[in-house]
C-alpha cells in the first residue's frame, strides 16, 4: 500500500480483490458474488486485476450488517440503487438505506415473535399432525396443493 509522508495510507487509493476481502471480512468469493449481483463494483487493471475504491469498504459493511439482520440482498441492491455510485455517501444516504429496510425487519420480528409465542404450545400438544397443526401448517394452507415437508418452506410464518 502507499503511504503519505506521515505514514498513513492514501485515502485515493485503490484496494485489490484480497485487500478488500481482509479489511472488509469477507472472502474473495463473496466479493465476486457481490460484484455480480451488482452491489458493488470495480474497475480493472491492465493486467485484468480487479480494483476497488476504498468507499467499497463501506458498502461491505452495510452488506455484513444487512445479512446478520436477514435483509435478503435483493433489497439490499434496490437500496444501493438510490445512492451515488461514486465517492462515500452522506449521512443523510445511509439514513434512507436504513429506513428502506425498517419495513423489513418488522415484518420479520413479528413474525419471530409469533413463532416463539407457538412453539412452546405446539412441543407441548403433540398432536404431531402435519395436516391439523396450526403451528406447521396454520389453517391448512398446504391441503391438496402439494405433497411433502418441502411445501411448508414456502408458508408465510405471519399466518
């Protein structure tokens, strides 16, 4: 890396693909799957290596974040549609990215909420029905349409 005459790292400097994984925490993998997903993005060398900008750290991050809170990537893209494409967004971006996935994370603690609120009740019936159980399968959403415990992946935990 290049330093400046006090010693520190230049802030127009660009990262390499490991570089960015090691700060950013992620493995090259994850940054070539971002890359194709479209949120983030580099340039390239004349030797064909890929290069980041150092404001792709920060795009990282908010990736990391948003998949320990379960935010689905697809979201995250749509959010990082809105903010500029180059430099360090604002304060004021970062605070509309977040309040695009609110939505989200509600849906998804109230959803958690009513699952921990069932489950206890449904350990404790034993009933063991996949056909009558409100826990499994709430109102028997599943009757008919498809055979099997891969259908009950696809039911909306909200009931």
């Amino acid at each position: 890396m290049t330093d400046d005459a006090d010693g520190r790292h230049r802030a127009d400097e660009e990262l390499s693909v490991g570089q960015l994984a090691e700060r950013g925490g992620v493995t090259v993998s994850a940054l070539h799957f971002y890359e194709r997903q479209g949120l983030i993005s580099s340039t390239r060398t004349p030797g064909n290596q890929r290069r980041y900008r150092r404001s792709v750290l920060r795009r990282v991050a908010v990736i990391r974040a948003a998949q320990r809170a379960g935010i689905p990537l697809a979201l995250v893209a749509d959010s990082f549609s809105e903010l500029p494409s180059d430099g360090v967004p604002t304060q004021a971006d970062w605070q509309r990215l977040s309040e695009h996935w609110r939505g989200e994370l509600d849906t998804r603690i109230a959803a958690l909420e009513k699952l921990r609120g069932s489950l206890g009740g449904c350990i404790g019936c034993g009933c063991l029905s996949l056909a009558e159980c409100g826990f499994v399968n709430p109102n028997d959403q599943v009757a008919g349409t498809r055979p099997g415990a891969r259908a009950f992946d696809r039911i909306d935990p909200t009931g």
